[in-house]
C-alpha cells in the first residue's frame, strides 16, 4: 500500500521582504572614512592623542604556552593605526578590541610592554581565553589633517559639484550594496 502524501498551502508561508533603510548616519560614516582617506598626515613631536596616526613595531606572545607550543602569537612587524579610534565593525580591530587606546599618550621612540587576555567573544576563537604580553615600539606620530566635507572636497573626488550630490552618490552605492546583500541572504 503506497503512502498517501497530503502538502498543505506551504505557498502561503512567506518571509517578509523589508530591507532596512540607509540612513543619514551611514552616509555620514562613509563621508568621515573619504575624509580620512584624503587626510594629510604632519609629523609632530608630542605624544599620541586620540586621532593621531601612529606607526608602530607590534610583537606578542603567550605568557603562558601550551607545551610543545611556540610562545609567538605576532612576530614584530609594521602597522600603522589610528589612536583611540576603533574599526567601525567591532570585530575587525586588530589585534584586539581596545587596542587603539594603547597607543595614546605614546610617543615617537618609546616603547610599551603589557598583558591582554583575550575575552570569551573573541573573533580569534584559538585564542579566547589566552592570555599574551604585547610590545609596542612607537616609530613616529603624525596629526590627522583631513579636509573639511564641503563642495570642494566633492569636486576633488570627481564628477561632483555639490557635497549634495556626493551623498546622494553615496545614498545611491550603499543602497544597492546593502539590496544585493539583503536579496541574498533572503
């Protein structure tokens, strides 16, 4: 005897479309990122507040390695970061959330040693729970410059005349980036 299958109404079942809206918040952010992208950046002799660009030599280890391990978590190397200023997606700072406010108060030259355990939500699931010492070597500290957001910085980014008319570009971008993520995941 077969089985007798019955598929009920599941065409009525339906995800609600609704994308979310751009808002003026996230234009401004883009603006802002533009913005610090067109800075100049002036060499200063003082230490590093809070929007310097800071050039720096990072190593680390783990204070306490597993056996058989290697106790090396960064080999030193070159990176260049603003002070005090976190990445807009939390999880993309390196090396770790908070660490943008170690470099203030440095200054070209000096050199900072400190412990970081990393917390349970750690993007670097390897290493929650870890905890390391961290050396910075401070090479140089530069004062941010970046140019004011009026209709001269849109036209020198192209084919704008009007700050207007770089946001609705903006507007525009971000719409359609965030559509086509939205369509997809849905």
């Amino acid at each position: 005897l077969p089985p007798k299958i019955q598929i009920e109404d599941y065409k009525s079942i339906r995800k609600e479309y609704a994308p979310e809206p751009i808002t003026e918040e996230q234009i401004e952010q883009t603006i802002k990122r533009l913005q610090r992208n067109y800075a100049t950046a002036e060499p200063v002799e003082r230490a590093a507040q809070q929007g310097d660009m800071v050039s720096f030599k990072l190593s680390s280890k783990r204070t306490q390695p597993e056996e058989g391990k290697s106790d090396t978590l960064l080999y030193e190397a070159p990176y260049q970061m603003i002070a005090g200023e976190e990445e807009e997606e939390e999880e993309e700072t390196f090396p770790y959330k908070g660490f943008p406010a170690e470099l203030v108060g440095l200054s070209a030259g000096e050199m900072k040693t400190f412990i970081h355990t990393f917390s349970d939500e750690s993007p670097y699931e390897d290493l929650r729970g870890t905890e390391a010492e961290f050396t910075i070597a401070v090479e140089n500290v530069k004062e941010m410059h970046p140019p004011e957001a009026n209709d001269e910085f849109a036209q020198s980014l192209g084919e704008f005349q009007t700050l207007d008319e770089l946001k609705k570009t903006i507007r525009q971008q971000l719409e359609q980036n965030y559509s086509q993520q939205y369509d997809q995941n849905y």
